[in-house]
C-alpha cells in the first residue's frame, strides 16, 4: 500500500476534506455518474469564485460589462478561468494558479468593439 501525504497550504483541512470526499464518493460511481457528478463539482466551485475587481486598470471609471466562465486554449492544455469585459479592458484570471501571472489582461483598443 502506498501512502500519500496532503498538506494544503492556501486552504484549511476543513474547507478542502469535503470536496475530497465528494471526489471520492463520485469515484465510486459508475462512469457516466461519475463523469455527470465531478462535472457538477466543478461548476459549483467555479460558482464561487469571483473575478477579482482590484486588477481593473481603467481607473474609477471602469466598469465590469460582462463576466463569465471560460476556457483559454493553449498549446498544451487548457486553462479555466473568468473572463471579464469591462468599459476599457479584457482580463483573463486563472481558477488554478499554475501561471506566473494572476491575470492577463488587454486594452480594449488592442480588442477592437
């Protein structure tokens, strides 16, 4: 038997357990729950995370014109996150933090209308 050590480091064991024993439970599943239950997971925890409005660069008269969930594509792997239009900017913010930026973002000149 192999052991595993888990030590979350921007989240306490409280917050992270239950998520993990959601994993577990739908892993038990047959394959099409499964697949359908971790699917709901992640929309749920997606749900909860906001874009967060302090990387707005337009000044005091920005604002957020849209607000979604997407993809970015990239060659090797995709990346979920939110996408945000706003009065004078695009920005892209990661759900993971496996990038060296915690955003990216556009002049809405560069964009075009």
């Amino acid at each position: 038997t192999q052991k595993h050590t888990f030590t979350p480091v921007h989240s306490g064991v409280d917050h992270v357990v239950p998520f993990l024993m959601q994993l577990f439970s739908a892993a038990r599943l047959p394959k099409d729950e499964a697949d359908a239950t971790v699917k709901g997971l992640v929309e749920e925890r997606e749900a909860q995370y906001s874009f967060d409005l302090m990387w707005l660069s337009g000044g005091l008269g920005e604002k957020v014109k849209m607000d979604v969930v997407v993809t970015h594509v990239s060659p090797l792997q995709p990346l979920r996150g939110r996408l945000v239009i706003s009065t004078t900017g695009l920005y892209f913010q990661p759900f993971s933090n496996v990038t060296a930026r915690p955003f990216c973002a556009l002049e809405r000149r560069v964009v075009g209308e």
